[in-house]
C-alpha cells in the first residue's frame, strides 16, 4: 500500500483556465484608481494602453504589429479575426482537440465558407499540416488546451505565403514562442498563462492582416463586437486602448499586475524556462508509473502548459468504459476535497485524463508535491478504499 503524503501545495491551483495567479499576487496590490470611471476617461485609457503596450513589449511583438483588447475572451478574439477576415480566398481550418472543432463549426455552420478544407485530429495527435495549401487562408491552435497537442515548428507556414495564418494561441503564449513573422492574428486570454481574469481577449495583427481588413468587406453581417474597421481602414483607436465595449479596469489591473510580475522574473523567456521545468517534473512522473501514459504519444508534440495523462494497464482495461471515465474524476474529486490540488481532472470532451497545469505562473514545488497525493489516491482506489 502506498504510503500517503506528507507535504501538500502551498497552491493547490492546477486548473487549465483561469489559472494559477502568481505566487506574489494579492487583491490589495492591485490599482484601483481607475474603477469607477469611465473607461473613456484619460487614467482609465491610459491604464488600458499601459496593458497594450507591456503585452507588446513582453511578447516582442514587432512594432508594425497591432495590440488589442477584445471583449469575449480568447473566442471574441478569435472569432472577430475568422469572421473580418475569411471568405476572401481559399480556406483551412485544422483542430485537434475541442476548442479547435469549435472554429470548424463557425467555418462550415455559421460563416459556411464555400471553399474550405478540415483538417483534424484525435486528441493526443496532430494533423498532417504540409497538406495546408501556401495560397489558404489557416485557422489552427498553436497549443492544444484540451489535448495537450501542440504543433511542433512553424516549418509548415511558408515565408511570405499569400493566405492569412490566424493563431489561436490562448494556451501557448507565455509559454511557448510566437513565430511574429508567419503569424497574421494571434489572439489569446488573459485567463489562461497569466491567470488573469476571465471575458477579455488579445487580438495581434500583422500588416498583413490590417491590410485584409482594410480592403476586405465579408457578405455575412457583422456583429458590433467584431467591427473593427471604420472608414474603409481598421480603427486603429481599438488598438490603443478604446475598447469596442466597456472592459473591466478590475480584470485590467489584475493582468497588468500579472504582466508586470513577468517582467520582473525576466520576461517571457523565463515563463518559457519556468514552464519547461513545470512539464518536466509531470513528463517524469508519468514515465516512472506503469499506469500513466501522456496522452500525446509524440515528445515533440508534447505540450508544456495542459499536460494530459490517461491511464492504462490490466487493473483499468479490466473495467467498463463507465467505470473507466470514473477513475480520474475519482482521483481529482478526492484531492480537491482534501485541498490538494483544484480543478485538473480532464476536460469534459476529452478521453478520461487528468490535466496539470504547467504554466510558468504554477510553482514547481507544488507540483512535486502533487504528484504522489495522485499516485496514492490511485493506488487507493485500485485497492478498493476510495
């Protein structure tokens, strides 16, 4: 029988979104003065502009590029890219994991994209994207958030190709680098690697992009949230900090906080190392259980962020697929009641898993320390006293 832990997380906060907020994080450090003002009001805009220009500066995005806010999170962001963009010329969209399938369904259900190309993927793999035609506009996520599937390179995206490559990157910045000169719309949440609050979005344009935009009038109306064009030229104004509806200056301070505590560590590079490190420790654990297998069979495939285990085995193969699904939900539920570790069983769409966040704001040791309260509540539950 194995023996139960005796160390716990200082922070029990795995989950994939929101995630972990920094260790130095506290609600009393947080710049109030722009709350209860109008976002229109010059400290309020500036505030918004500060947060502008400190994600361009972190992420090194190049300064013909444009930063903006959006509401609707990573999906208002991503969306208004798919539906300002799209329909001028030939499509892709690949996915392999949920979030991905949903961009298939606004492409063939909503926008019903005449020409279009799918590809996709089970969870744990990725599509064949040499088969993604240079001239096609691209819909695809950088990271898998659900599968733990990333791309491997950017080998795929030629230099100078003609169609638009738009980024869904919600999971892999801050984590992983953005290749800024194949990318035409990045866009990603504040929730995600940051854990920042959640209902607003990041829309990276390049000039590429902002020349589509500009010159292209899709034949699908467009909703208000998604107008970023204005006189026949994109309106630069959202792109400096006035938002097309009222943000939240709280959910703003709280990411700026987190934006300053990442320049204070050492920039994005160091949340790549921290991350690495974080995915490390799981990679290793998974290897040394016979149980545990990721489910990304790939190393290079292998997510640093959503890190997804699945279990295997003659004790689990032997149990019905219900009894299966159960296992991980068993393992999670037990351990956030007991306070060890919040929200890491795997996503609702997902194969039976669990899923660590790795993301540079999660500390290494409390994920050392995670990691045998898992095996004892599985090697518990196998014993039958779960």
């Amino acid at each position: 029988m194995t023996t139960e832990p005796t160390l716990r997380p200082e922070r029990p906060f795995f989950s994939s979104g929101p995630t972990a907020k920094p260790a130095t994080w506290a609600p009393e450090k947080l710049d109030t003065k722009s709350l209860g003002r109008s976002h229109r009001s010059s400290y309020a805009k500036g505030r918004l502009k500060y947060a502008i220009d400190l994600t361009k500066e972190l992420l090194g995005v190049p300064d013909d590029y444009l930063v903006g806010i959006m509401p609707g999170s990573d999906t208002g962001a991503l969306e208004c890219a798919m539906w300002t963009m799209l329909g001028a010329r030939p499509a892709t969209v690949a996915a392999w994991e949920s979030f991905g399938n949903v961009w298939i369904q606004d492409a063939v259900k909503q926008l019903k994209l005449k020409d279009l190309q799918v590809l996709d993927a089970d969870y744990g793999q990725i599509p064949d994207l040499s088969q993604v035609p240079q001239d096609n506009d691209v819909v695809f996520t950088f990271n898998g958030t659900t599968s733990g599937a990333k791309i491997p390179n950017t080998d795929w995206l030629a230099p100078g190709r003609a169609g638009l490559a738009i980024n869904d990157a919600t999971s892999a910045v801050f984590a992983m680098e953005m290749d800024w000169a194949k990318l035409d719309a990045t866009t990603y949440s504040w929730q995600k690697v940051l854990g920042g609050e959640a209902q607003h979005g990041m829309l990276i344009l390049s000039p590429k992009a902002i020349q589509r935009v500009a010159e292209y009038d899709p034949e699908w109306p467009l909703p208000k949230l998604f107008r970023i064009k204005k006189k026949g030229a994109i309106d630069t104004s959202i792109f400096e900090g006035s938002t097309i509806n009222t943000p939240s200056m709280l959910a703003t301070e709280d990411y700026i906080f987190a934006l300053e505590w990442v320049k204070s560590i050492g920039g994005r590079e160091a949340m790549f190392a921290r991350a690495n490190a974080n995915a490390q420790t799981v990679f290793d654990f998974i290897e040394s259980k016979d149980y545990l297998r990721n489910m990304v069979a790939d190393p290079a495939l292998r997510t640093n962020t959503g890190v997804c285990m699945v279990f295997q085995g003659d004790w689990y193969e032997s149990l019905s697929a219900e009894e299966q699904a159960n296992v991980p939900k068993k393992i999670a539920s037990t351990l956030e009641k007991m306070d060890i570790g919040y929200d890491f069983n795997g996503y609702r769409d997902a194969p039976p898993s669990l899923r660590i966040w790795c993301g540079g704001s999660v500390e290494q040791e409390d994920i050392k320390r995670l990691l045998p309260w898992i095996d004892w509540a599985y090697h518990k539950l196998k014993a039958g006293e779960l």
